[in-house]
C-alpha cells in the first residue's frame, strides 16, 4: 500500500495525507491589498488539502510585485486573511501564509510609488506588467547595511500578523528570484558588506530572517521554501561548487531551529537535494516546478521512494478544490484552465466543480 495517504505530524499539525497544495499567486486581491469574499471561498473549497500554503503575500508596502497580490502587514490585510483562516478551519482544513518580499521584482507603479529595493542596484531582466502594460523593470535602490534589520523586523512583523489572522504559520519565501533569493546568489548580490561576497555573507540574511520568525512565533509553524540553482528572473546560480557551498550553509543553519518543514523547489533525485534533505534533518516537502503538471503517480513515486516527506501540488489544486477524493477514489480531473490563472474574478478560481457538485 502506498503510504501518499496515510496521515503525518508536520510540526504543530496532524495532516490527513502526503500532499499539500502549493502556494499560487492568483493576482485577486481586493483594495488595499485585502483578500476578498472570492479568497474566503477559494481557500475554504480547498481545505481537503490538509495543508495549504498561500499565495506569495507580501509582508511590507514594498515588498509588493505584481498587481493584486495580497499584503499581511496592516489591520485590514489581517482581518482579511482572519475571514480565509476562519473559513479554512470551518472546512477541517490548514493554512499557512507565504510570505514573499519581491525585492527588485517590482515596479513603482503595482504599488503607490514606493521605491524598489534590491541587495544591488542592479536590475532584474525582462519586463514587469502594471496596469499600463508591460514595462522594463526599474533600476533597484541596494539596500544600506544599517537598513537590513528593518526587512527582518518586517518579516517578524508579518509572521505575527499571520498567527493574529488565526492562520496556522508562515512560509518564507526565500525561492524563484525574490529578495531573500536574490540575496542568496552572487548574480544579483554584489555587496561588499557582511551580507554579500562568501556563500556564508550571502546566506546571512535568509537565516537572520528564518531564525527571527522561528522565535516570533515558534518553529514549528514555520517553513521555508528555496530554489537553489533554478535560474530564473535573472537570480544565476550557475557555478555549481558555489551553489552546494551556499545552500549546505544556509540548511545547516537551519537544522537547529526546529521549523516545520524544508520545502525544495528542485529535482529530488539530485545527490545536491538529497544531502540538503539529510543536513536539515526534519520533514521536507518536494516540489517538482513548473515545467509539469504533479500527478499522483509522481507523488507516489517521491513519497514510496522515500525522496520526499511531503509533495506540493499547484495546477491540479487550481482545478481540483477536492483533489485528495478525487485521487483517493480515482475519480476523473477537472482540466485548468490557465488563461485564468491570473487576475479576474471566480471564472476559473471558484468556480471548479467538485465531484459532488459535477454529479447532481
């Protein structure tokens, strides 16, 4: 028998299966950066995942990318995020916030004015969309050193918004090219300070971060979520030997701090993933990326083969608001449809028969 269904302790939750819905940016915030009603629905028809981790929510004005993206950082975002929460554990269900500072994956006008910042004023490649259209991505403001523990104490901040708001924990955004990335890799990290150079410097404010929420709010509501070498928004780790040095750092720096889990956005095969599982020694998530769709058969595979704890599961959850029946019971899928993934309202959001609803 496969052990994909078979229920785990993941640090203050008791899950019900061996997969949890990925975190998926769906750009529907309301005014204000508030999650509306349609996120109430949209995460409470969701609960069946067991875990669900948010949407990149960012934890400071600034902090903010794309259009729409929810914030957790002012009375009104927690109150938001405190009707989700409600809605979730009604449902049977957990929730975690992601939280993701975009760093120079911004522009000026997603988000007031407010300046973009960076480790170095160097700008990420390609364009951002606003409601103007597409735009080059400005230039960056490198943040001085004296400014670096005001992004902790954001983070800290948003960290105890979220446990006010009832949800359960936090993700720590430290993947696909945002801040804490960007700080991590020597392609966007050209500071001369304590916090750039060495593969230690550059891991310093990941782990200030990470540790600083752990004590917040405990460790074991807290996870945290790397790419090392995925190579995208212009964030290059291309020199292997430089990528093993930073990432075994930062995850022996993280072992200690009793979080929740390690989720790995990178092939688990990899002898590379495999010794980052081993250093941090607790449960780890697997996430395969963005080139597939995760099947059962590929989380069967990673949970029997012993290469994954957890697998996290996007586009199928998109779709499929009760996945885990639909899996168990080998039910057919509903298909996603992707020109809605982003922005709009509950055409394709809400709006995903569950097998209940499919067969009255």
């Amino acid at each position: 028998m496969s052990d994909v269904f078979e229920p785990i302790k993941v640090g203050t939750w008791d899950l019900p299966q061996r997969f949890v819905m990925a975190p998926l940016t769906r750009n529907r915030a309301g005014e204000h950066q508030v999650p509306r009603d349609i996120a109430v629905t949209y995460y409470g028809q969701r609960a069946g995942a067991g875990l669900i981790i948010t949407e990149g929510t960012q934890p400071s004005a600034v902090g903010q990318g794309y259009l729409d993206t929810p914030g957790i950082h002012t009375p009104e975002q927690v109150a938001g995020w405190r009707a989700v929460a409600d809605e979730v554990h009604a449902n049977g269900g957990r929730i975690v916030v992601q939280l993701m500072h975009v760093g120079r994956i911004a522009h000026p006008d997603n988000k007031n004015g407010l300046e973009t910042v960076a480790p170095s004023a160097i700008p990420a490649p390609g364009k951002m969309i606003t409601a103007n259209g597409s735009v080059d991505h400005v230039v960056p403001r490198a943040l001085a050193t004296d400014e670096i523990p005001g992004i902790v104490a954001e983070f800290v901040h948003a960290a105890k918004s979220a446990i006010e708001a009832g949800l359960d924990g936090v993700e720590i955004h430290s993947a696909n090219g945002y801040l804490l990335h960007q700080f991590l890799a020597p392609s966007s990290n050209e500071r001369t300070d304590e916090y750039g150079g060495s593969p230690e410097n550059r891991a310093r404010l990941t782990l200030e971060v990470t540790a600083a929420v752990a004590e917040a709010i405990g460790g074991d509501r807290v996870g945290i979520r790397i790419s090392p070498a995925h190579n995208i928004q212009g964030v290059l780790e291309e020199d292997p030997a430089d990528v093993a040095a930073t990432y075994t750092h930062l995850v022996d720096g993280l072992a200690p701090l009793g979080l929740a889990y390690l989720s790995v956005l990178a092939d688990p095969t990899t002898d590379l993933v495999k010794d980052l599982r081993t250093r941090f020694g607790g449960t780890f998530i697997a996430n395969t990326g963005f080139s597939d769709v995760t099947e059962l058969d590929q989380v069967t595979d990673l949970v029997d083969g012993g290469l994954a704890d957890l697998v996290a599961v996007g586009r199928e959850y998109i779709a499929n608001p009760d996945l885990a029946v639909r899996w168990r019971t080998g039910a057919a899928l509903n298909v996603p449809n992707q020109e809605t993934f982003y922005g709009g309202g509950a055409e394709g959001y809400t709006d995903y028969p569950t097998l209940d609803e499919a067969s009255a």
